[in-house]
C-alpha cells in the first residue's frame, strides 16, 4: 500500500513505532496532489514547504499527541493563521486571520499537521467552487465541503474538516464515496468559523472509515470515548426509517436501501421498519426558514456592503431570510423542539436509526452541489448522522446511506455505525 492510501490511525501507528516518518507521509499526499490536483481541484491553499517543515520538526520532536504528524485538511471556511481564508467568496479574497479557529489550534495542538485549506462553496451555501468528483470530474462532489470529501476521497490526505448546516458534510461524503461524520450540535467548538445559520451550523470530519473520523473526533471535542477502542459484542439494533423525504429518492437509493436491510438482517443486526410522527413532514422545510433567516443576518455586512460580489443564488436566498417574519421562524424552531422530544420514543430501542444519505449518486455537471432533502431534517434535529458507503449507481459512482443517533449519544451511534460499515459488504 502508498503511504498516501494508509488510514490516519494505520499512519500513526506506523509514525509512533519509527516505521515511517511523518515527513515521508506528507510528501506522499503532496504527490498525490501533484498528480491528480489538475482534476480534482480540490484546494484553495497548499503550502509544500511549510508542511514539509512542520513534519521534519514533528519527526525530531518527543510524541506531541494523537495525532502526531498527521496531516488533515481544512475547509476554506475555518481560519487559519498561516493561510489565507477566504470563505469561498471573492469578497475576502487573500484575507489572513490573526488566530487559527479552535478545531484548527486541537489539530495542531495535538501533532497534526495542516495541509492546506480545501475548496468550499460560496460561504458554505448553495453556489460551488471549481472541485469536480474525483470519481468522474464531469460530476459534482457535493457541497458545501466539496474540496474536503474530494481530497479524501482521492488520497490527498486522511483526514479533512467540513461544516454542515443543511448537507454540508453528510452528502459530499455519499457523492465521493467515503465517510462524512457531523456530530451532535456544538461537540466541536465552532470558534473561528464563518457562521451561515448559528443555530445548525456544526463541524464536520471526512475519513476513509468510521474509526478514522471517530478518532479525530474525539480530539476535536474532547471525547475519549468517541475514539473505538473495542469491536462492539452484539450487532446494533438498526431502525430502517424511509423518512417523509423518500418521495426523492432515486433507483439506485431505493435499491441500496432495500438490499442494506436484507444484509443487515442475514448478519444479524436487529432490524425494525420504523416510521416518524406526523410533525416530521413538516421538518425539512422549517430547516428551510431557519437556515435563510440566520443566514441573511449573518452575512448582513456582506449583503450591505459588497452585494455585487455575491451570486444570484445567496442573494435570492437572503433576500428570502430577510422576508421571513419572527411569527414563522418561531414556529419552525418551536417544530423543531417538538421533533426533539418524539425522537426519544422513536429511538427507545434502537441504536441507530438507517436513512438515505443523499437523492442518489452525484449529479452529472459543476453548476449545482445537489439536493441536500435528506440531510436537512438530521441538522436541524441536532442528532449525530455519518455517511456509509454502501454501493454505485448506474453511472459507477457512489451512493451512500445514513446512521443517525440520538443527540449526545455519539459513542453509540459511531459504534453501530463502525459494525455496520465492516459488515455491509458492497451492494
């Protein structure tokens, strides 16, 4: 195997017993993108130097952390201080930070190294950058974290940040064909990350498995038990929830949907069909009003000051926020509390709860990121939900299904989840 294709938690075992240097690691991933960054352009920023340098310290220095000359990814919506940030918009074009966002500083702190800043959207909205699918570059990657899913999915790097405030991480995941983990609101500090919608907005990780993304997961929210230290005894109790949205979904969803809960079942897995109440139909479009209303006034100084310099779609949306009276956004947050509390019923005996993670496999062309109707509802709930891969489509790109979790029983749900992705073979 490449050094550029070894998981983060292969590659630090490796580092930590001397038999491959932190340095050998990261030339291997800036080769990688040597060779495929002309396709995939999946980075806003790479400093070969720099983190050339930072490893050779790394390999000199005593055991910093866990992640102890890893090199990651972080999308170009999170501060850094020594590479440029520009939220995907022209508007902040070369600005530098002063600090670097919290989960940037863990990373560090903890030995990682920061590779560069991977390609985002439009302020981590609707309107995408120049990454094409590294399975086929005549297709999406996915939005908003398009640069992050690709460059893992690609080998750049193990590891990569994203954000999620509808679909944001979950379905670049499922259109690149890796995992996408968006934890339980607020686990990850979002100090030094442009905000869109405060009350969705959530950090976001990439890796090539589950035990990759649980690992770093439990650095950035100061989780030890995140991390899978042990191989679960029994299979999860698994909820198959086609959810309101299924309407959406296309053949090959449907199909990957339907074959997972017939392997689940043969493996052993406690599978139960599983319906959500009535006041979940309305879900998806109160995500909808929360996410324009915050969104437009975040960006009211962009909108104020620089509206010329935003695409048509951000303004039709802000526009769109802005004309939302507090009487419908309340209602949508109040639908939303209720939604809450009926999960604890629906999850009483359940590990994890199975859903489509995206429409289908990434659509052809670079114009639209996709539709994120699957993943709206799970952000705005505050539940923790990763991406598995599970198949491909008609056109051999990847589709991917959901685990969702109860909110704040994250160790759980990435358990189940990690049995789930050694056991479901490919479909």
């Amino acid at each position: 195997m490449e050094l550029d294709e070894l998981s983060a938690l292969e590659a630090s075992r490796l580092i930590a017993r001397g038999e491959i240097t932190s340095e050998a690691l990261v030339e291997a991933c800036l080769g990688r993108i040597a060779e495929r960054e002309e396709t995939v352009r999946a980075w806003e920023c790479l400093d070969r130097e720099r983190a050339l340098g930072q490893a050779r310290a790394l390999d000199r220095a005593p055991r910093r952390g866990l992640l102890h000359g890893i090199p990651v990814g972080v999308k170009d919506i999170i501060d850094t201080v020594d590479m440029p940030t520009a939220y995907g918009s022209h508007i902040y074009s070369g600005h530098q930070p002063a600090w670097d966002a919290s989960c940037v500083a863990l990373i560090r702190a903890a030995g990682g190294i920061i590779l560069g800043k991977t390609v985002t959207t439009e302020f981590a909205v609707f309107y995408p950058g120049k990454t094409t699918n590294p399975h086929n570059p005549a297709h999406t990657p996915g939005g908003s974290s398009s640069g992050s899913a690709a460059a893992v999915a690609d080998f750049m790097v193990p590891l990569a940040l994203g954000t999620q405030t509808g679909g944001s991480t979950i379905r670049p995941a499922a259109f690149c064909g890796i995992v996408g983990y968006k934890p339980t609101f607020g686990w990850i500090s979002r100090a030094g990350v442009k905000p869109c919608a405060e009350s969705l907005d959530t950090i976001g990780i990439f890796g090539r498995n589950v035990e990759d993304a649980a690992f770093l997961a439990s650095v950035l929210a100061g989780r030890p038990s995140l991390a899978l230290t042990e191989k679960p005894s029994l299979p999860p109790r698994v909820g198959l929830c086609r959810t309101y949205e299924w309407p959406h979904a296309a053949p090959e969803t449907v199909k990957a949907f339907e074959e997972a809960g017939r392997q689940l079942s043969r493996l052993d897995a406690k599978t139960s069909e599983v319906d959500l109440p009535e006041p979940f139909s309305r879900l998806a479009e109160a995500q909808v009003t929360i996410m324009n209303s915050e969104m437009a006034r975040s960006l009211t100084y962009e909108y104020s000051n620089h509206r010329d310099k935003l695409s048509n779609i951000l303004q039709e949306l802000i526009m769109a926020g802005q004309e939302c009276s507090p009487q419908t956004y309340d209602e949508a947050a109040a639908l939303a509390i209720q939604c809450r509390g009926l999960l604890q019923s629906i999850f009483s005996n359940l590990d994890v709860l199975v859903v489509p993670s995206a429409v289908g496999e990434a659509p052809e062309g670079l114009a639209s990121t996709g539709d994120p109707i699957f993943n709206r509802i799970w952000t705005l709930l505050h539940v923790p939900c990763i991406n598995i891969p599970v198949s491909k489509g008609p056109k051999r790109l990847p589709v991917g299904l959901q685990a969702v979790g109860r909110m704040d029983d994250d160790a759980r749900m990435l358990s189940a989840s990690n049995w789930i992705f050694n056991n479901l073979s490919k479909l």
